[in-house]
C-alpha cells in the first residue's frame, strides 16, 4: 500500500530514555541468550538509548548500516521509495525485534529506509563491534539463525492460513502473529499489541473501512479491545481457539 510521502527527510537527533537498565534488557533477548555476561556486558557499555518524539529517518537507503536496534518501545518501519515520492511500508518491526542483522553482517548499502514512529525507543548497538562479539562467540550466529528463522515460519503461516481462513479469523490470525512477533504475550495469557488501526489494514491487504469492520466484530465477541494505537488480547488461549474453529469459508 502507498501513500505521499510525509517522512522527514533527514535524521533527527534522538532523545535519552533515562531508566531504562541496557544490560538487563539485553539480557532477556533471546538471541543473545548464549552470550557469556562480558560480552553483553561490553554490548551495554558499547549501547546508545535513543528515544523519538516524532518520526525519524534512522537508516537511508544506499547507506551501510552502522547501527543494529533492538526496538525497546513502538515500532520500526522499513520504507521502499519510488521515484514518484509515494512510498510502500514493507514491513515494521516492533519491541523485542531487530533492525536489522542482514544489514548487521553485510558490508553492501541497505536497500530501503528506516524510519522510527512516534514515541518509539531502540537500542542501538555499534554494527562492528557486534560483528567482532560474533567472531569471537560463534554462538550469536546461531541466536541470528534462530531469530531470522522464526521470522520466516511467521510469515509462511500468515501467507497460508490467510488463503484458508475466513475475514474474520484472518485479521484475529494477524493480530495473533504480531503479538507473537512483538512477545508481548504475558503470563496471564493475555498479550498487547502495538499497531494502530491504518498499519493493521495495511498488513491485512484491505481497506482500513474494511478493516475497522472486523476489528469491530473480533471486539463484539470479546477477543480483542481497541485502543490507541493498541490492541488487547484478553485471553490469547481463547483467540487461537476461535481462529481454529470451524466456520464457514469466506
């Protein structure tokens, strides 16, 4: 889906997020899970915390990527330009994701733009020094290989299952996934997602008219609740429950 482009042209300077433990949160990332303590320890002193107010070009296209983020709060978009100036959002990574380690590991110029959204918070890490952790600790490739893959499995399920389901089970799988992907699933069973509305009808392929409409019907039968620039999952038990129940096909 296209649209004018409104983006700042040039990066804005980033903002402090005080509070925020560096160490503790790289601790919890998956991929770093097999990382002795010195070495998150010198990716936390090596980290910078940069928090956006509004949106930001963080990465242009055409340039190597000198920084690999760990979103910490919000979203990262990753832009496509056309020579026309509307734009396409290829995809957005929310907190717990990275941005990016194709870009991490490879010495060519980045292909597409990277933006953050309002509000949004990273954590950014020096791209050599993550390369040299690597060299030295083979195991993070095996975290990457995991992480990359996983994403993939994702987006095979999504491509698959939004042929078989019908509308309503379509968009309850899609915020399913994104909760998912963002792991914000908590021990109570119930998850938040951080997408607005717009970003959803994107995703989904649709109107966002269209969109609004089985946002609505997914809230009448209790699965989900709306707010701004959310969305609530209950019971994610109950969710998967109804995305795998017998319906009529659309």
């Amino acid at each position: 889906m296209t649209n004018p482009d409104p983006r700042p042209a040039q990066p804005h300077r980033p903002s402090s997020a005080p509070g925020l433990d560096v160490e503790a949160f790289l601790r919890r990332a998956p991929v770093l899970a097999d990382l002795p303590d010195e070495a998150v320890r010198e990716l936390a002193v090596a980290a910078r915390v940069e928090h956006f107010d509004g949106a930001a070009l963080l990465n242009a296209a055409g340039q190597p990527l000198t920084r690999l983020r760990l979103v910490v709060q919000g979203t990262l978009e990753i832009i496509a330009r056309r020579a026309n100036g509307t734009e396409v959002v290829l995809g957005d990574i929310g907190p717990g994701g990275w941005a990016a380690w194709v870009g991490c590991f490879s010495r060519h110029q980045t292909e597409n733009d990277f933006y953050s959204t309002p509000g949004a918070t990273y954590i950014a890490l020096p791209t050599d020094l993550v390369r040299a952790i690597a060299k030295r600790h083979p195991a993070l490739y095996l975290g990457v290989i995991g992480d990359m893959g996983m994403r993939v499995r994702q987006l095979m399920e999504w491509t698959g299952d939004s042929v078989l389901l019908g509308p309503e089970q379509r968009m309850a799988k899609l915020i399913h996934l994104l909760a998912r992907t963002q792991g914000s699933q908590g021990d109570t069973g119930s998850a938040t997602v951080q997408v607005t509305q717009a970003r959803l009808a994107q995703l989904a392929r649709c109107s966002r008219q269209s969109a609004n409409g089985l946002v609505g019907a997914l809230e009448r039968r209790g699965l989900i609740s709306a707010g701004y620039g959310r969305f609530d999952i209950p019971d994610v038990a109950r969710l998967v429950a109804f995305i795998e129940s017998e319906l009529d096909p659309p």
